[in-house]
C-alpha cells in the first residue's frame, strides 16, 4: 500500500545514498523544453499544450521525439524534429536555473558525506549546456550518469541508469533514495527497487504517482531525519 502522500512510510530508511533527477527537478529546465516544442509545432501549424507535455516528462529523447511526432501529427520524422530542436534547446539551456531548495540540499548531503549522484535522461552534452551556470556544486556529485552513458542499456522508465548510479557509488539498490519529478522516473527508481520520493509539477496530478513512495512539493520540504539521513537545521 502506498504511503500518504506527505508522510514518509514506516519502514523507511536508513537511506545509504540519494540519486537525483535533474531536468524539473535540479534544474528548472522544462519550461525551455515546452517553449522549444512550442516553437517547432507552431511552424507546422500545430498546437503543444499540456494534455500532450504531460505524457512525455522524463522520457529519455528518442522516445519524447517519437511520441510528439506522433501526438501532433508533425510531417517530419523523429529524427528530423530532434535535429530542429537541438539548436534552439542549446542556445536556451545555458541560462538554466536551480530549482528552490536543490542547492542547499545536495550541499547538505555532501558535507554530511552522503554518497550522491544524478541519474539523469539528457545526453553528456545536453547536460554540459544546462549546468553552465551550476558547475561548482555539480561537481559535488558523486557520479553523474547521462542516458547516453555506454554503461546504460536503456532510458527511463527502464531502472538502468538508477541502478548504473548506484553501483558507481558502492551501495546496494535497495538503500538508495531517488528523487524524481515524474511519472516514468518513479517507475525506473521502482523498478531498480529504490525508494522514490516524487517532487511532481504543480500541473500533474497526484494521481500519477501512486508507485511513489512518497509525495512532497518541492525539495526543501523533504523530512531527512524520516529516512536516517542527517536533518537540515
């Protein structure tokens, strides 16, 4: 049975490590993907609205691309509109900011020495472009693993990269905490049978993230001491 949506379960913890999600959820990068996909359906005369956006968040790229396409009827192939959007995402990504309390809490685990790592669906150079303005405290991270890593089989919601994170850091699935901001990344931090705490849009609904062991709205929420993870003062 899942916990309430705002209590952690009683079995939680210890917590040994924490991966993080980065797109929405480090990083306040979502608005420049729905302003991009915006832009490239407007030139063909389509309309990008919500109803399409919240099936596609945290999809790994190749499937994002087929889904649109699709979704919108576009009269350009995958690979076609990922070849459109990559100039237009690489000129915004840069001026990326950090989402409220993100900082502070991977400072926080770093300093307390809590193995942390991002798990993450961007490519390598996608992720150099968005964490232009961040690079200090991303270089705390005890591993950063891209879905184009060659040690990663397949994007989320496939558990592959949680799990790469996880045996890069030294610890057992079992004991890592995941935070997510959706649906399919839930599933991958499930799936690699890892706690998964969701920090959903305000848009999405709670509903979508009944596999979720836990539901909070923004990071700086988050109950450490629930989890065996030393508390923020």
């Amino acid at each position: 049975m899942n916990a309430p949506r705002n209590v952690a379960p009683f079995s939680a913890g210890p917590i040994k490590a924490v991966i993080f999600d980065m797109d929405g959820l480090l990083l306040d990068t979502e608005g420049i993907y729905t302003e991009v996909t915006q832009i490239i359906a407007e030139r063909y005369g389509r309309t990008y609205d919500w109803g399409i956006k919240q099936h596609i968040i945290g999809r790994g790229a190749q499937d994002l691309a087929d889904y649109v396409v699709k979704a919108l009827d576009l009269p350009i192939t995958p690979a076609e509109f990922l070849a459109i959007r990559e100039p237009l995402m690489s000129e915004r990504f840069p001026k990326a900011l950090g989402m409220p309390g993100a900082e502070a809490l991977v400072r926080h685990l770093k300093a307390h020495n809590i193995p942390i790592a991002v798990g993450t669906s961007s490519s390598r150079n996608s992720f150099g472009h968005k964490t232009t303005l961040h690079r200090e405290w991303f270089g705390l991270f005890g591993t950063i693993v891209t879905a184009d890593d060659p040690e990663v089989g397949a994007a989320k919601p496939a558990p592959d990269i949680f799990l790469t994170a996880a045996r890069r850091l030294g610890v057992a699935p079992q004991d890592c905490l995941v935070f997510e901001d959706s649906p399919f990344g839930v599933t991958a931090a499930k799936a690699a049978h890892m706690t998964a705490i969701a920090v959903p849009d305000e848009a999405m609904a709670d509903s979508k993230y009944e596999h979720a062991d836990q539901i909070i709205r923004n990071l700086a929420d988050f109950d450490l001491a629930a989890y065996g993870l030393p508390p923020m003062r």
